[in-house]
C-alpha cells in the first residue's frame, strides 16, 4: 500500500520542496509531557531515561534485567521510536525494596537522567503530550514559501492521520489485519494482537479523514457531528449552535472520527453517512474489531500544534519545535511541509 491509501491526500496542497528526516538521531527528539506531581516515596520508583537509537521496548527489558525484576513489574505511558533521542518515564514495582544498582542498563544509548519514587505505577496513556524537535536537513524549498505554510499551520492546525509508522513497512500491519479479519481470527502472541487491532482501526480512521480532506470539511464542525475537546476523550453530538461555537476557530473544539469496536456511533447527517459508506466498504474488517472486544472510541479529525516555532540554523536546515497531543503524530506534520527523501539519499537530492 502506498502513502495516499494509508493516510490520504495533504490539506495544504503540494509539498513546498524536499528534505531528509532522521539523517542522525538527534535530528527527531522527543520529551515526554507528563503532569503528574511525584510524591517522592511510594513503592514505585520512577525513571526519567534518555534513549537514543532504542525503543521502549527495548529499554524496559534493559532496565528489567538491570534491576533483577520481571519485566511486567515495568510500566511506560506510551511507546517511542527507535531512530530518534527520546526521553520517557518509565516505573518500577518495588515493595519493600531499596533502589536498584541500574548502572547495568547505562551505556551509549541509554540514560537515567533521574529517580523518583512514587504511590502509583506509571499508566500507560498517563502522559499529557510529547514535546519535539525536529530538524529538516538537506533542505530544497523556497523559504518563503514555507514560513507561509508554517504560519497557516499554526493557525488552522493539521489533519490528525495517523503516522506511516503505525501501519509497518509498505502497510504490512493492515495485511495482517485483513488476514486475520478474514479468517476472523487474533493472533496468539499479545504485542501482535495489539499491533494488528490498532493499524485496522487507525487505517478506518483515515479513511474517513481522508474523505473529509478532500470535501475540505475537515476542520469544520458539521450538524450530526460528535464533537470533542483537544484534551478529552469525552464528545458530544453538534447542533447549530455547536457548530457555531467560539471555541472551534482558536483550535480548542474539533469534529471526530470514529476508532471502530463494539458499539454504535451516534454521528448524525453528513457525518454518519460518511461513517456507513466507510463501515459498509469494510464490513469484515469493521464486524472483526467489534468481536475483538474493541470499543467504539472517537479521535478528534483536527490537530492543533501547541507552540509551533521555527528556523534556519542553515539555508538547508529547517528546525521545528512543537508540542502534541499523546497519540499524534509529528510526521504527519512534516508531510505537509515538504517530501522526505529516501534515508542514505545524498547530493541534496526521507519518508521515515
């Protein structure tokens, strides 16, 4: 599967030049936004890591086996990529136990920048956002051209598509999900499970985001719509004052799509029409989820940038610091910006 059938088409028109992401680790950092008070004692101790070239995975069984403790006993709020310089919070169960020797688990790649403990294991979801930077090297584009993208970005904000990351190489998860769909079966193993659950339903989302784009409603509450803050998982149905409500133009109140699973939505007018033609194309991916004892979620179809700057360290460096919401993705971002050469790709000729 290619980029446009796994997210759809840009809300901004044509890239504005070409780039490399990811040509080091540091150029694509990430910082946990966790708002949580740490009450400094507790049987749960927690660690603020500093990962590069590692995923989160990978750093829980690091510290698991630093730490002499089973690998369940460590909690992370969400996953992190590997080709990037992360830092997360990660938790330990250890009732009445002292702090660990983690020196084990230190090296290169992996840092624990800080130990706290606390009450409570860390949930996974507890974190609020993720803050980035992302640096755009090998930059072909007109400047001008991409400070007024930038601009209109920071005013209207994006289509919240899920990341190419989400659906594996050329959209190898949602292969998966269909072959499983079809026999109307899960996979055994739980990490499968859940990787193929989550790139069925998040490639319906974009779908019926992707429609949205392309009718340019999707940055518009509609009558029928479910409406949803930014920071709330909550929604409610959108009548004609809804639609007209203060709150939609300063990016605060935005219209959702459906995350399918057991249970109805309740769209109305445009909305659900859109939302039956979808579930109806899809029908054996849809009544699998359903059965999968997935429960009928809504994300929200627009995603503000919170604190969007930029510059140009050099004429082919383009810097941008952002923050999102847990769950988005900042790829998605930079896909309206410009196209990403190949990794490895040189001579100023990256899709990561």
């Amino acid at each position: 599967m290619n980029e446009l059938e796994l997210l759809g088409p840009r809300a901004y028109g044509e890239p504005c030049g070409s780039a490399l992401l990811k040509a080091v680790a540091e150029d694509f950092q990430v910082d946990e936004v966790l708002d949580i008070p740490l009450a400094g004692e507790g049987e749960h101790l927690w660690l603020w890591v500093e990962k590069r070239e590692l995923n989160t995975e990978e750093a829980a069984k690091r510290i698991a086996r630093a730490a002499g403790v089973s690998l369940r006993l460590i909690s992370y709020a969400g996953l992190k990529d590997r080709q990037a310089l992360t830092r997360q919070w990660f938790s330990l169960h250890l009732p009445g136990k002292a702090n660990p020797d983690l020196s084990a688990a230190e090296d290169a790649n992996l840092s624990i920048l800080k130990q706290v403990r606390h009450t409570r294991k860390l949930q996974r979801g507890a974190h609020a956002a993720n803050g980035f930077t992302l640096r755009l090297t090998q930059l072909q584009a007109d400047q001008a051209l991409l400070n007024e993208r930038l601009t209109q970005i920071a005013a209207q904000g994006i289509p919240n598509y899920y990341g190419l990351q989400r659906f594996g190489f050329e959209g190898g998860n949602v292969a998966h999900a269909r072959h499983f769909a079809a026999n109307k079966s899960l996979p055994e193993k739980r990490n499968v499970r859940s990787r193929v659950l989550s790139a069925a339903r998040s490639y319906l989302f974009n779908q019926v985001l992707a429609e949205r784009v392309a009718a340019g409603t999707w940055n518009q509450a509609l009558l029928g719509d479910l409406l949803a803050f930014t920071d709330s998982r909550s929604f409610f149905a959108a009548g004609e004052a809804e639609c007209s409500d203060p709150r939609l133009a300063i990016l605060d109140l935005h219209p959702t799509g459906p995350l399918w699973g057991a249970g109805v939505s309740t769209a109305a007018g445009v909305a659900q029409v859109l939302e039956q033609q979808i579930g109806a194309r899809e029908s054996v991916l849809v009544d699998w989820l359903a059965e999968a004892d997935m429960t009928h979620e809504r994300r929200i179809l627009r995603l503000p940038i919170g604190g969007l700057t930029w510059h140009y360290p050099e004429p082919d460096i383009l810097q941008l610091e952002f923050v999102l919401p847990a769950g988005c993705f900042a790829t998605v971002l930079v896909r309206e910006l410009v196209d990403l050469l190949p990794a490895g790709q040189t001579d100023n000729p990256c899709v990561f």
